[in-house]
C-alpha cells in the first residue's frame, strides 16, 4: 500500500486532503454544537431539579406568548403546566430527565387533557423520547418537545430577552 502511495503523489496528497477536510468538519460540527449548547442554557437544565425546570417552562413558554400557569405540586393528574393561547387550552408535562422520556409520561398527560378540559397536550423534556412513546404520542395526539426542539425554543426566547 505504502509503495502504490509512494509512486503516486497526487493520489496520496488527495487521501490526506480528504482525511483533513473531514478532521476540520468534524471539529467545525463540534464548535457549532458547543455554542448551541451554550447558547441556548441547556446544561443548566440538565442541573436543575424537576421543579426549578417547571418553573422554567412557565417563563420560557409566557415569553413565547401564552398564558401559563402551573399545576399544584401533588394531585396534578398528570400535567404540570396549563397553557392558555388565544384558541386552545394545552396541559403540559415537563420531565427533566437524564435518560430516555417513555410511555408513562405520555399516558399521564393523555390523563391530564381529559380531566383539564384541554384542547391539546404536550410532554416536553431535555432529553428525547423511547420509540413506544414516540408511537403512543402519535395514535394519541400527543406533541412531544424533546431536548433539540427545547432548545431551539431557548435560543429563539434568549434572543429576545
């Protein structure tokens, strides 16, 4: 191999060419996902107790325009934040997770939107979502916000602020 590189310099100067572009796209994709990260306050998230990202989500989602209000601490049924638009009414379930969101949370708030009254409902988390959840959410009407559409959501809101 070394010898078929040696007799051809165009050949080898084309492999190192191709090996460094993609070394330089790689560490570009790298900074750019960085900066969103930081940009967008999602590692904060990632410290914050379920709680604290309630509270949150509550002025993240005023800042985008609606009327929010959260849900008692216990005897919820299933939503956290109730969201008011000018022509629907959403119960939100907010999961602050390290791991993968399943199926519980979207039965829970499937729950929340009978009992509420509600027009639609959401589950959103900072982390994504199993396959069976994605699948209930979907023969159940249910939006899912996972950590990629949140923080473009935080990155819209901190240019605004």
């Amino acid at each position: 191999m070394w010898s078929i590189l040696a007799a051809e310099p165009l050949l080898t100067l084309g492999i190192i060419l191709f090996i460094a572009l993609f070394v330089i796209y790689e560490i570009i994709i790298k900074i750019i996902k960085e900066y969103r990260l930081k940009r967008s306050g999602i590692k904060d998230i990632d410290e914050m107790s379920g709680n604290k990202f309630e509270e949150y989500l509550l002025i993240l989602l005023k800042g985008r325009g609606s009327k929010v209000k959260l849900t008692p601490k216990t005897g919820d049924y299933g939503a956290d934040l109730i969201l008011d638009t000018k022509n629907n009414k959403i119960v939100v379930q907010a999961k602050r997770y390290k791991k993968n969101v399943g199926v519980r949370a979207v039965q829970e708030i499937v729950s929340a939107q009978k009992y509420y009254k509600a027009d639609e409902c959401w589950v959103i988390t900072n982390s994504l979502f199993t396959k069976q959840a994605i699948n209930l959410a979907s023969s159940s009407n249910v939006r899912l916000i996972n950590r990629s559409e949140l923080m473009d959501w935080m990155i819209k809101y901190n240019k605004s602020a």
